[in-house]
C-alpha cells in the first residue's frame, strides 16, 4: 500500500499536532505544581504514552517523525529522499505551532492562571532564566544534554525502524518509552526539547505577550542540539547495519 506525498505531510501534521497538545498540555496544565516530581513524571508519562499511541496511527503512512531531528536523520541514512525533507518539517512547524495555540487558548479560559503561562513561555524549554521549566542550567549544558538524548532517540528510532530489525513490531513502544526516559533526564535541566517543534511552538505563540518573549530568544539551542544528535545518530546507525557475507 503506498500513499502520496500529500497524505504523508497531512499525517506529519497532524501526528505533530497529536505530540504536541500531549506534552505542551501536560507542561501548561501543570504549571505551579506543588511537587516538581509529579509534574516531571506526569510530562514524561503524556509525551511518551502519547507518541507510542501516535506511531501506531501514523507510522504506516509517514513514518512518524514528528520531530525535524528525525526527519534529518532518515535522509541522513537515506530512509526517506531529499526532497521530502522539507515539507515534512514545515508540516511539523505547522502541527506544532497550531498544537500549541490550541493549548494557549484552552489555557486562557482561566483568567488567573494564564498570565502564569504567558510568563513561562507555554512552558517553553529554557536555559538560565526563572521559568518553571529551567533548572538555572547555562546554555551549554542545556545544548549538551539536547545532543546526546536527541542521539539515543533518533538512533533507537533507526533501529527499531530498519526492515531487519527483530524489534520492527514493538517499534512505537521502543520510542515511547525512549522519548520518556530523556524527558525523565531533561525535564529538570532544561525542560527537555529533544525536538526543535516542541520548543518553536510554544516559543512563537508566546512571542505574542511581552513576558513571553525570551523563549524564542533561547530557541536556537533546541533546535542546533536535537539536530546535532540526529545527525550523529544516523551516522553511527550507518555504522551498525549488517553487511551481507
């Protein structure tokens, strides 16, 4: 079964968007949470349940990736052509952009916890200023920490996915679970990227209010580190494929 371009950029957005009202949602909704613990775990758990839900919806007609590190990566190790590329991470902004905007917007019912969301940025990830989701953490911890999870995910993804692999069924699982264990580590450092659209999403719809708008400043780091680490994971996955004897 083959589907056309179309179909697949409809699937990226809307996968996006998916990804993005699960994580963005948790991290708002959340937002002044008593127990900083509860509010790491019960992100970790939305993103990462949520993801594995969305690949099984959405694998079969795009692939999934929902995220422009992965989509680099697959190109990188030739799994999907050059000029696909593009397009699916533009339908990755727009999922994720319109995800978000959804979120500011159910957010904005409650008059009184709303301005606590302008100032966090939608819960933006963040280095170095006072948002809820930044640990105090320098802008190069937090492009460390970008590369190497964006690198366990992107490569575990290639993994998983490759036509050989005995774990191809349990593919979206593997993920999941994957994307939770780095939100898990992230979350207190930085407030856990590991994909520029989860950050450019939250980032440009706050750059709407005042006290919203240092999130897009810091933006770069989440978008050069996930893309790092997609880049180095398809490489060493080109590294890891079995040769013919």
């Amino acid at each position: 079964m083959t589907w056309s371009s179309g179909q697949k950029y409809l699937a990226e957005f809307v996968g996006t968007l998916g990804l993005l009202v699960a994580v963005g949602g948790a991290a708002v909704f959340t937002i002044g949470a008593t127990d900083p613990l509860v509010r790491v775990i019960a992100i970790s758990l939305s993103v990462g349940l949520g993801l594995t839900a969305l690949l099984y919806a959405f694998a079969d007609v795009s692939g999934g990736h929902f995220n422009p590190a992965v989509t680099l990566g697959a190109w990188i190790a030739g799994r999907i052509p050059g000029r696909e590329a593009v397009p699916y991470v533009l339908a990755q902004i727009a999922g994720a952009v319109t995800g978000m905007g959804i979120i500011a917007a159910i957010a904005y019912g409650n008059p009184g916890f709303f301005p606590a969301v302008q100032h966090a940025a939608l819960a933006s990830q963040c280095y170095t200023t006072s948002s809820v989701a930044c640990g105090g953490y320098g802008w190069a911890s937090a492009l460390v920490i970008e590369v190497v999870l964006t690198f366990f995910l992107v490569v575990t993804i290639l993994r998983v996915t490759d036509p050989d692999s005995s774990a191809r069924n349990l593919a979206p699982l593997a993920i999941g679970l994957v994307l939770l264990m780095t939100n898990l580590v992230a979350i207190p450092v930085d407030g856990a990227s590991i994909n520029p659209v989860r950050s450019f999403g939250p980032a440009l719809v706050s750059a709407f209010w005042p006290s919203g708008r240092w999130a897009i400043g810091q933006v770069w780091v989440f978008w050069l580190g996930p893309l790092l680490g997609g880049t180095f994971a398809a490489f060493v996955e080109r590294g890891l494929r079995a040769r013919a004897a």
